[in-house]
C-alpha cells in the first residue's frame, strides 16, 4: 500500500522483520525509517507530505542555536524516539548534529543511530541530556549552575521512570510534557520586536531577488549586524534561505516570526562572527547578501574581517555601501572588497547608497 506522495507505509511484515536476526536489520531499518519519513520526522528527500519534500535542508550546529531552536530539537528527538519504539526501535545516540532544519522544523537526519530495543534505559539518555537538555536548561528561566541542574536533572529521571513505571515509551512521553513547559529566558517578546520600525530594503530588496533568480541560486545566506536599521528580506520561495544574526535576541525572534509563517528561511545566531567556522561542513552558498543600514561593519579593520568571511561563504555576493558618519569612504570600501571579489556591477540605491554585486576572484 502506498501513500498519495508515493511513500510505502510500513506493513505488518515490515514491522516483524524488526524482530527478525541480523541479515534482515538493514530492510527492518529502512521501513521503519520510510514510515517515519511518512510522518515528517526524518529527512527523505521527495518522501513524506508534500511540504516536507519541498523544503531543502540546511547544515547548521547547536552553537549556531537559540533557546527557542534548541526546544524544538529536543521535543523533536523525543518525538522519534517515540516513533521508534511503536515498531521496536529506538536512538543508540541523540548527538545534536543529526538534527537539522528544513526551513524552520526540525529533521533527523541519521539512520545509523536506531537501534532494535532492548530491556534497560534508553541508550541515547545522558547524550541527550548533555548536548540538548542541559544546555536548554541553562537557559530558560531558572538560573542555577550546571551542578547543580546535574544533580536535579537525575532526580527528575529518577521520577519520570517511577511515574512510568515498566513501560519505557512514557518514560519519553512525560520528559516532552515537560520540555514543552518549559520558557526560554528573554529580555523580550515577539510582540514587542515586531513594533521596532525599521527602514525598508527598497530597490536593494528587488535587486537581490532578481540577482538570485539570475544566478539560479539554490543556497542564499543573508548577514544581519548586532543592530540592523534595515528590515530583513522577504525572499520568494525558491532557494533555501539562511540568515545570520550577530544577535541572539534579534535571530530568536526570527525564527519564532519564520516558524509561525511556516516560512522557508533559517535563522541562526552568528555567535562566533564566522559562519563557516561555526559548522565547516555547511554548504558553499550560491548568493551571500548584506544590504541595508547596520548590516555592513563601517570601521576598516572589521571591513576587511567581513570582507574575508563573505568571500568563504559564497562565490557571489551582493553588499549595499551606506554612508555613515565617522565610517569608511567609498574608496576605501571598494579597496577593502576588491581584494577579494571582482566589482561585477554598481547601481545608486539612493542617499548616496551603492549596491555592489561582486564575484569571487
């Protein structure tokens, strides 16, 4: 029997080939991973429901995650292994790094992390605990050291497995109640950001998106300053789109606005001012994109680092030059970017701004 998207749901001989020995795991495997992909918790390219298949996904790390990203993994990662244990499976590990994003929903991403389920604990719990549970602990809205939650996260399994008693699904089943009570720390709201008024992209926002549509871009990054004056570009749907904020608050308050929208671009936190550092598997983008007031460094030194930076992460970009007082003259800009990129073309964006659509050299 197949699903209207062409996916096989998994059959009752599927399911007893998961209890079959060892020559069979690797078929078990694979149904067990297509019924997940029916349900869109994992990642099969053109598989499970349609929306699914048509967002590509994006390589990003846990440093590069809100609060707000990191609760969503961990319900996710809990929501598979739920998955999992209905046909006699479960996760052997829980690294944060088999979890990406397609859009702004999470997907597992690893098939080689099931395992057939045994008697005992979950295998993949402290790994859970220590790159996903702990680190969202520290940042919601309790303050206390990482003893201290060490010593009151195992008080908390201890519970969690006496309310479960022997059947282990609960066990997962009540730790996602209470992720999902849970409240990220904020010094702000949704709400509350969405009144900040800031000034359109204009005539850069059209010439960004008729540059992508010309390159044939399939990967875009957008770079946001730790104070953007400009509001962000509203991409058509197409390309995957990844956009860096130097600010965490600003990247989380994204995210939420994105994920609410069911939008197609991923916001990250720059934490580390590198994006290619922060994950060096992450993809060469076709198009890198800076435009609009507080997005480009105006002091030389830090021009010269962005400058560098971009011209790793795309082999086209396109920046907008805006005149700031105390900041860096046109001429001094152009000799910044010629040093790596050719000047392919330069269009008055109005108020003495220049957008500047550069390849690499």
């Amino acid at each position: 029997m197949s699903s209207p998207a062409g996916t096989e749901i998994l059959t009752r001989a599927a399911v007893a080939a998961a209890m079959r020995p060892d020559c069979c795991r690797g078929e078990a495997r694979e149904a067990v991973w297509r019924e997940l992909a029916a349900r869109g918790l994992v990642w099969q390219p053109g598989d499970g429901p349609e929306e699914a298949g048509q967002r590509p996904l994006v390589l990003s790390s846990a440093q590069e995650w809100t609060a707000e990203h990191l609760k969503d993994v961990a319900l996710h990662v809990l929501r598979v292994e739920t998955g999992l244990r209905e046909f006699g499976w479960t996760l052997g590990w829980a690294a944060s790094h088999w979890v990406q994003f397609a859009g702004c929903r999470p997907v597992w991403i690893s098939q080689t992390a099931m395992r057939p389920q045994r008697a005992g604990p979950w295998e993949a719990r402290q790994q859970f605990e220590r790159e996903l549970l702990l680190p969202l602990l520290e940042r919601c809205e309790e303050r206390i050291g990482r003893r201290c939650w060490r010593a009151r996260l195992h008080g908390m399994w201890e519970r969690v497995a006496r309310l479960a008693g022997t059947e282990p699904r609960d066990e997962v089943a009540l730790w996602q109640k209470r992720i999902e009570r849970l409240v990220p720390r904020r010094r702000w709201s949704p709400g509350k950001t969405a009144e900040l008024l800031k000034e359109p992209a204009g005539l850069a926002s059209i010439l960004v998106k008729e540059a992508a549509t010309r390159l044939g871009a399939r990967l875009v990054y957008e770079l946001r300053g730790k104070h953007p004056m400009c509001a962000v570009l509203r991409p058509d749907g197409g390309p995957a789109w990844v956009r860096f904020h130097e600010c965490e608050e600003e990247a989380a308050a994204d995210y939420l606005e994105q994920r609410a929208a069911h939008g197609g671009v991923l916001p990250l936190w720059n934490r580390t001012g590198d994006p290619m550092k922060a994950c060096p598997q992450r993809a060469e983008a076709d198009l890198a994109v800076a435009v609009g007031r507080g997005n480009i460094p105006s002091a030389l030194p830090e021009l010269a680092q962005f400058a560098d930076q971009l011209s790793r992460m795309a082999r086209a970009a396109m920046v907008e030059f805006v005149p700031v007082d105390g900041g860096v003259e046109w001429d001094a800009f152009l000799g910044v970017i010629r040093g790596r990129f050719r000047l392919a073309g330069v269009l008055e964006t109005g108020a003495g701004r220049r957008l500047c659509t550069l390849e690499r050299s």
